[in-house]
C-alpha cells in the first residue's frame, strides 16, 4: 500500500493464491531513487495466482518490483527442495537487487546454490528483469503506431545466452483481465515473432478502443525463457460522435441525434447573428467549426463559439468532430435559413414581432418614417402575404397611405388618390363614381392623420 503526506491510500497490491500462507517474519521493502519499490517475503502452500508466481520448494521467497502507480513491473522466486526464508532486500545504484536470506534442507535449484547444511545463509545478487541462468537478455518492451484497435508491440534481445535463440516474441491482455501476463494465463495472447538477436516487433490487432492493455516480451532458447518488465498502454478511443449540438439561434430540425449528421433551422430577419455549441460525446475528442465554407477553426467541447454573422439566405455550419485516435472523423451540418426582409414584411399579419422602419429600408421600400411606422405596418398586417410579397407590392401600399396623409392634411397629392392606390391598403369596393366622395371623406379629418391611421 502506499499512503500519500497525509495518510490517504492511493493503491494497494495483493499478493494471494489457493492456501497461500505469507510468513511474516521474512518481509522487507526498499525503494531507489525512483520511488520503485522492491518487495521480498517467503510463502508456503500453493502458487500465487495474484499475481501469478509459482512456488519452487516446500518454502520459496518471492521479489518483486512495483512502479510508484502500484504496478508490478517483475517478480520472481527462489526455491528448491527445501526450504528458502527471505531475511532482507536492497538496490544498488546500477538497479541490481541484493537478496538475503537462509536455506534448509536441501540445495536451491533457482538460482543453482548448495546446501551447506544446518540453515545456510544465502546472498544472491541480481539484476532486474531477471533470466534463467544461462537465457537470453531481453530489453524493456516498446510499444509504438497505436491506434484505437491495433499497435506494434517489441523488444530487444540483447544477449542469446548460453544457446541459440529457438523463439521470442510478446504476450499481452486486457489488464482488467489479466496484470501479469504469461504464456497460457488468463485472457493472454502471444505473437512469436521471427529473428534471434537484435529488435524485434509484433504486430497487434483487434484491440479494443480505451482498454487499457498490459504487455511484455520474451525470448526463449534451451536455457530457458526471459521476460521483460511487464508495461502498460492504453488504446485511444475512435468515438468521433457529439452527444449534444446547439444553436442560439433556434431549435434544430429534427432535434439533436448523435447519428444524424445534417440539420435545418429557418431564423427570422431580425436574428443575425446565432453561436454554436458542440459537447463530444468522449472528452479526448477534438471538436472543430467551419463557417459557410471558411477555414475550420478549433471550438472547444462544450463552449459556445464566437458570434457568427448570418447573411440573408442559407448559412452552411459545418462540426468536425475527431476522435482520439486521430483517425475516426465525423460532421455533423445545420444549414441555417435566415428570412430576407421583404419576407419578413409579407409574413406580417399583425402578429408576432412588427416590421421595423430598417426592415423597410432593407427590403428597399421608402417613404416609411418613424411617426407612421404603426399605420403602415396595421395596413400591412392587412394584406394577404401573397400580395405583399414584392418589393412593388410593399411600395405600393406605402405610396397609397402617403397619399392618403396627404389628403387628409387638406393637400393634393401627385397623382391623386386611386381606386387602386385603395386597394393596394386592402380597401375593396371603391369605384371612380365613389372615389371623390371618398377623397372628400378623407381630407374632412384631423390633418395630423390620425382619422385615417
């Protein structure tokens, strides 16, 4: 176990098997400069399995070596027919572990040491990862072209040994599964690889995205089989998905899915501008945002982005979304309709947000001022959308009401209020025989033009 400055635990290891008996007399600890810690303890009864370890002899000592995460690294015993107590462990500064301890009964045969009777002590000094006497040296595993299902696992044989290497290559599983893998263990799969001395690689495949895998390398000849240290890598994830999109601008047609790519949103004129937020569905994921067409530019996960003008018309926002394994891609698109303003005034039937005096202006109609922007927007709201759908259509109306304030100022205007100039106010029934009487009716009211508002 390992406590932190303030006694809180952040991990514990087990060493445990079926009738497992620890003796309590023979544990020792060390650390190197490192913070590795260096384990030693004897045990009687059955193999370990947790992790795995077989027992040599009626009584064996274990070593064993743990990262400063809690990892075991390597771990080993030394036994025989009799009896093997561990007294004491330390590291030197080359990394070779010193071993004390006391044997009875009969000679270690790993490593080879004769009995000389009574309880003959024992200092065996080694360096890590440990072999067979007369096996291969094999180096720190090497793990490199990681990808979200696959990798390329190696290693090093540094020294044949005592004969000609007849195999090498990497064992690896699921470290949930499996933390020390070995030939045969649980959940274990080994890829020989071709070659005797020198770097050797294996290629790996069917990975599981963001599974952590453990892994080492051997190299076996008549002498024996060498490990390395075991190690760790974890797969990336290839989840390239969001698992929210949002837009201030409006409600997304149809509502957010995360696998439907393409999206509508049809805005009114007076919405310019709209932001956009995009959350990844996995936190390692890269979220990126292009802008009818521009450069894509990094947006993060979950924050809005900046303001993004809106022109009149269709707006393409497009959201690339990477995976974590820098391979998997996928974007999502909400072409985004913003109304012109002559729609916007054809639409305009005295509900909703009025029509402002700019809207006008943008449509291209004139002679709308503010003092009267009420009245022509009440005759509007009178019109049905499909005869107010032109910029004509719009002028025409608003030239009629000016002509009817002008009338009912006491002026004349130029040319003289028509029966189409009533019509285009959604005035119906007026003829040529009626329209003077309707003229005179018009300029008998106030001449501010609030009668005929």
């Amino acid at each position: 176990m390992r406590l932190d400055a303030n006694g809180t635990s952040q991990w514990a290891r087990a060493f445990a098997g079926a009738d497992v008996v620890i003796d309590g007399n023979g544990l020792d600890l060390t650390l190197d400069a490192n913070g590795h810690g260096f384990i030693t303890g004897s045990w009687w009864g059955g193999d370990l399995t947790t992790p795995a370890l077989t027992r040599r002899g009626n009584m064996a000592s274990l070593v064993a070596k743990i990262s400063p995460a809690g990892h075991v690294e390597w771990l080993d015993s030394f036994g025989g027919g009799g009896y093997v107590l561990s007294r004491g462990v330390a590291v030197d500064g080359s990394g070779q572990m010193v071993f004390v301890g006391s044997a009875a009964s009969a000679n270690l045969t790993y490593p080879p040491l004769a009995y000389l009777g009574a309880d003959s002590g024992a200092v065996i000094r080694r360096a890590y990862p440990f072999r067979e006497n007369g096996a291969p040296i094999v180096a720190a595993p090497t793990v490199t072209g990681l990808t979200a299902t696959g990798a390329t696992l190696g290693a090093q044989v540094t020294d044949a040994g005592s004969s000609a290497i007849t195999g090498r290559g990497v064992v690896y599983a699921a470290t949930a599964t499996n933390a020390y893998p070995r030939p045969g263990g649980p959940g274990v799969t080994a890829i020989a690889a071709s070659g005797t001395t020198g770097t050797f690689t294996a290629p790996v495949t069917s990975l599981a995205p963001s599974t952590s895998y453990t892994f080492a390398a051997y190299a076996t000849t008549d002498a024996g089989t060498s490990f390395t240290e075991w190690a760790t890598l974890t797969t990336p994830s290839n989840v390239s998905t969001l698992s929210s999109l949002s837009l201030t601008a409006g409600s997304l047609a149809p509502s957010f899915s995360s696998d439907v790519d393409a999206y509508s949103l049809a805005v009114p004129y007076l919405t310019g501008t709209t932001t956009v937020t995009a959350v990844a569905a996995q936190a390692q994921a890269g979220v990126q945002l292009r802008f009818n067409g521009g450069a894509w530019a990094t947006l993060s996960s979950g924050v809005a982005s900046g303001a993004l003008a809106l022109a009149v018309g269709s707006n393409v926002i497009e959201v690339l979304v990477t995976a974590q394994d820098g391979i998997s891609q996928r974007t999502y698109s909400v072409t985004v309709t913003r109304r012109s303003a002559l729609t916007e005034l054809a639409r305009y039937d005295g509900t909703g947000a009025a029509p402002t005096l700019a809207m006008y202006g943008d449509a291209g109609v004139t002679g709308v001022t503010a003092e009267r922007l009420a009245s022509f927007n009440s005759a509007l709201a009178l019109i049905p959308e499909a005869a107010s759908d032109s910029v004509g259509e719009v002028q025409a109306m608003v030239d009629a009401y000016l002509r009817v304030f002008t009338t009912a100022a006491g002026g004349t205007p130029t040319p003289l209020l028509s029966v189409a100039d009533l019509e285009a106010l959604g005035v119906t029934g007026a003829t040529a025989e009626s329209l003077p009487a309707i003229r005179a009716a018009i300029a008998a009211t106030a001449d501010d033009g609030s009668g005929v508002e």
